[in-house]
C-alpha cells in the first residue's frame, strides 16, 4: 500500500530535504529555463571545460512535471527506509548510490561514444538502487492476484518506478543501471559499503544548525508515543502494534470480567442433578515457556476441533501451529480469545 506508516516526513528529515529540493530546483530551472545547463555531459561540459558542478547538479533536477510527480511519490515512499536505518545512514546511502550511478554513466558515456552525448537530469540512480532496497527490506502489507498473476502493495512502486524510467527514457537508462548496480552492492555490502558514514564534525555541524530546519511537527497527540501506531514505521511494525493493542483492549476485558465472575469450584452444589462433574486435565500448551500448562476439560477437548481458517490467521501473525491448535481447542474457536491466551504463553 502506498504511504503507508506516519503521514508526512516525521523521522525522515533527509527524505524532506531532497523532496524539497529536487521539487524547488525543478521549478526554478524550468522558469528560467535553465535545465541545459545542469544535465551530464561527458564533452564538452566535463572535458575540456571542467565543469565538474554538473556531477552534482544533475542528481536535484528533473526535466518535466510527469517525472517530478513520479519522482516525489518515489521519495515520498522510501523515507521508510531512512526510518528503518536513521538518517546519518540514508544520506550516505544517497550519496553513495549517485556516486556509484555517476561513475557508471560516464563509463557508458566513454563506451558508446557518440551515439550517446549525455545522460538525463534527476536522481534515478538514486531511485533505482531504493526500489531495489525497498523490495529487500521492506515487507509487503497484503497480497493479492490479478489476472490469475500474484501481486503486492510493492507493486505499485516498481510500476510507478517503472513509468520513470520510460518517460526519462533513452538519456536515463545508463543512470538507472547503474542504480540498481548500486542498490546490488549495498545489498550483498560488498566492500562493507554499509558501515560508511560521513565524518563525524559533518553530522554534528548538520544535527546543530540543519536538522532543526527539517524536523516535522509533532503537536499531533496521537504521536507522543502512547498509541503503538503512531511509531510504526512499516507495514510489519504497523500490524504487530495493531496486535498488540488489540491484545491489551482484550486482556483488560478478560481482566475486568474475572473480576466480576463469582468464584466456582468443583463442589456437588456446582453441578446439576444427573451429570457428573467434570474431570479436568492439564494439558501443555505447545510454544509456551517451560513447564507452562493450561488447564482443558476432557468433555471439551473430545469435542471441540480448531477452525483450520482460525489456525491459518493465527500462524499468520506469527505463532505456531502446534500452539495455534491448542489454544483454539482451549477457547472452543474464540479468536480473541486465544490471542490473549497465545500472548500469556509468550
């Protein structure tokens, strides 16, 4: 699902920066037409003029408004992965992915000189080594199928990437390669590229006088850190706060009704004229700590079975089948139920 976590760029203040950047250079270039003299050109900008700003100014300008729109919902979508690592390590990720999308650019540019003379503005390199990193390490919320095919929420963002890069097409292809080359290589951390970090009097001069530009409001009270939700960054973190509040809600409804249940015992008072009483066994529950044990009549047991449906959307959440099976037995089917009871276990 697009947008998904917190609306806006709270905990993502590099993402804010480029988003606004790259939207405010393209508005100016394009009003001053301008857009000429920032793009990549190996001759005769870079040799023999040595104009070595355009290796810099290529990466915050994109040339029309279809590829600033893409481009923003891109970026807007991958400050989930500035959350995941913390700021210091996205903006070397950025840095690091457009430095390696320039090199390989310029390689190309040497190769098939002179059938291509320069590569597109935008930050694609950038974009595409993301898209591959965001399809590592981001989950997918939900799943579904589409003409007999199987897709996801990360659907969207290679279809939106995937529409980038034709309408930037040809003059781009050479930068996206090498984004995904870059996006590969932080993957495998080849060269243990993921431990770079900019030095440290760098980060400090931007957490003392930048970094209070960009942060993001927090006036909102669902953010101050009472609703699980509001910290959930991703889909996964956002389903296990769900959980976890759901869980809460029903342990405090357990709670209160134990409270107000008058005590009953296994007495002859307690049981009605011609039925026995019942015999009560302990049974272990599975994927509980040591020695944990849940008590089950034997009457239910022989005739309660788990829901198969139930046990599916429980091993769903995580838990496992064996405990899943036998907490539904317990709770005779009751999903909320069993929750709590599979939680207590935990």
């Amino acid at each position: 699902m697009l947008f998904t976590g917190p609306i806006g760029f709270s905990h993502a203040p590099f993402s804010k920066a480029v988003f606004v950047i790259i939207g405010v250079n393209s508005l100016v270039a394009s009003i001053a037409n301008a857009k000429s003299r920032l793009h990549l050109q190996l001759f005769p900008h870079l040799i023999p003029q040595c104009q070595l700003w355009r290796l810099v100014s290529s990466h915050f300008v994109l040339s029309s408004s279809a590829e600033v729109l893409f481009g923003s919902i891109l970026i807007y979508q991958f400050r989930l992965l500035e959350r995941q690592w913390g700021s210091a390590k996205f903006a070397a990720f950025f840095t690091l992915s457009s430095l390696i999308s320039t090199c390989t650019s310029l390689a190309f540019l040497v190769l098939f000189r002179p059938s291509v003379d320069r590569i597109a503005l935008g930050p694609f390199g950038f974009i595409a080594a993301s898209t591959v990193l965001y399809s590592v390490q981001v989950p997918a919320s939900y799943y579904f199928k589409l003409f007999g095919i199987g897709w996801s929420d990360h659907s969207f963002i290679y279809i939106l990437a995937m529409q980038l890069a034709f309408i930037s097409s040809p003059l781009s292809i050479f930068a996206w390669v090498g984004g995904i080359i870059a996006g590969g290589i932080y993957t495998t951390n080849t060269g243990n590229i993921k431990q770079w970090r900019f030095p440290t009097w760098i980060r400090s001069i931007v957490s003392s006088y930048i970094l209070p530009l960009l942060e993001s409001s927090h006036g909102d009270s669902s953010n101050d850190g009472s609703n699980p939700l509001s910290t959930a960054t991703t889909p996964a973190d956002q389903r296990r706060a769900q959980l976890q509040r759901t869980v809460q809600q029903q342990m405090q409804v357990a709670s209160m009704m134990a409270g107000m249940a008058p005590r009953q015992g296994n007495t002859p008072a307690d049981t009605t004229a011609g039925e026995s009483p019942t015999t009560a066994q302990t049974i272990p529950v599975p994927g509980g700590p040591t020695g944990s044990t849940s008590t089950l009549s034997s009457h239910n047991a022989s005739e309660v079975i788990a829901d198969p449906h139930l046990v599916e959307t429980l091993t769903g959440m995580g838990f496992e089948r064996e405990a899943s099976i036998a907490v539904l037995v317990q709770a005779r089917n009751n999903l909320d139920t069993a929750i709590v009871m599979l939680v207590e276990h935990t």
